[in-house]
C-alpha cells in the first residue's frame, strides 16, 4: 500500500511539471506569434491621396457658396423709412417713388467705366459695364442686364403709351424702362437712370439723406394727373433714335 501511495505522489508529481512545462512552451511561442504579426499599416495610395484632396476642395468650393449665399440675401426688405435714411434725397425719389433724373444729367450717361453695376440700394448686381452702349437719349443704356434674373419686369400705364419698367429683383428699386429698338444681339435697350446705379469699382461714398431739393428729378404722374396737364410744355426726354415715349426712363 504504501509502495501504491508513493507511486501515486510521483505520478502527481509527473502531471504537475509536465503541465507546467507546457505553459512555459506555450507562452515564448505566443509571444513570437504576437511578435511576427505586422505591425504597419498599408500605405495610402497616390489616388488616394488625390481622391481625398478634390473632396476636400469640393467641400471648400461648397462651403464658399454656402457663405457667398448667406451674404447676398435672395430679396431685402425695408421700410421707408429705413430707405430716406439710406439713400439721398434724389436716389430715393427715383428709386423708391420712381421719378425720372433730367435727360443728360447723371453720371453715368456718358462714357464708358469699366466694372459692374449694383442698385444703389441694396448692392445687387445688375449691368456688366461691357454690355454699355451710346443711345444717345441722355441716360445710361445696356443691351443686357447680367443675368436675366437680375431685373424684374412690370407694365407701366403711367404715362399714354404703355412702357415695361425694369426694377431691381432683389429690392424691388425703380431702375428704368427697357424697349425693343437697341442694337445687337438682343434687340433691347435697357434705359436707366444713374442714380439708380452705382459702380463696385468706385469708393464707397457715405450718403447723406438731409437734401431737400430734387435738382430737376421728375416725378412719374398719373395718367389723370397727365390728362390735366395735357396742354402744358412736354419734358424734353426723347432722345434721338429712340421710339416714341421711348426715351424716359
């Protein structure tokens, strides 16, 4: 019996080394497993690279467009009074009341400035310089506005023969009147007024609202004011070459 309890001690003995070797193997083969596995990432590709860097022009270019278009409002609103505080007396008589400047008298009648012009009144682009032509009414001309969203068009019975005033579609400004005797390609001759223009490429001027005269700005009448005041001396604004009632703008 006892030679039975020694063999049984032994064998125990035998299975605890025997399994402490084991673990003594496994552990340095687990380590150099570990060891062996890659540790470097593949490299990004050149077309990656590329694809990555047109996403993140194409996410810079839209959120330049994002901004371009939170910065110029689609329509702007005022009330008058907000309108005599911005603007002089005679730009707000022709843009906001829709009186007509004297034939020659505004500053861009003549001449050929280069840039674009903006309403005088909320700053929206409206005429590329380019598009200017000599139509020798007295008052600025284009064949064109700069896009054809730029303008609005509305029918004008104010005077005996019915004309299409054009205003500024993003405040609603009185701008002109456009008829159908310009040159090529269009046909159409945009007739407008200089104060109610302003050149992005001149300073900014501050405006003062104070002024009380109109220097000669004539306002637009009625057609029962225009029937009473039929038999006195008519305002001298058709420009030669242009249509009948053409030429007041």
């Amino acid at each position: 019996m006892n030679l039975n309890m020694t063999m049984s001690r032994s064998m125990r003995f035998a299975l605890v080394a025997l399994a402490c070797g084991l673990a003594t193997w496994f552990h340095p083969a687990l380590a150099v497993a570990q060891d062996a596995e890659p540790t470097d990432k593949p490299k990004a590709s050149a077309n990656d690279d590329k694809g990555r860097s047109d996403s993140k022009k194409a996410d810079s270019k839209s959120s330049d467009a994002k901004e371009s278009a939170e910065a110029e409002p689609e329509h702007v609103y005022k009330t008058d009074e907000e309108w005599r505080k911005l603007l002089t007396y005679e730009q707000y008589m022709v843009t906001r009341m829709k009186a007509t400047e004297p034939a020659f008298s505004g500053k861009y009648a003549h001449g050929h400035p280069k840039g674009t012009f903006l309403c005088v009144c909320c700053g929206a682009k409206l005429f590329d310089s380019r598009h200017k032509f000599e139509s020798g009414t007295g008052w600025p001309s284009f064949w064109r506005p700069i896009t054809a969203k730029a303008l609005d068009e509305t029918l004008d019975q104010s005077e005996i023969e019915p004309r299409v005033e054009v205003t500024c579609a993003r405040c609603g400004a009185h701008i002109g009147h456009v008829f159908q005797d310009g040159p090529p390609p269009t046909g159409l001759r945009y007739c407008t007024n200089s104060l109610s223009l302003k050149l992005d490429s001149e300073p900014v001027k501050p405006t003062t609202s104070n002024k009380t005269s109109s220097r000669g700005v004539r306002k637009r009448t009625t057609p029962s004011t225009k029937s009473a005041s039929k038999n006195s001396k008519p305002s001298a604004e058709h420009g030669p070459g242009s249509t009948s009632g053409g030429g007041a703008s």
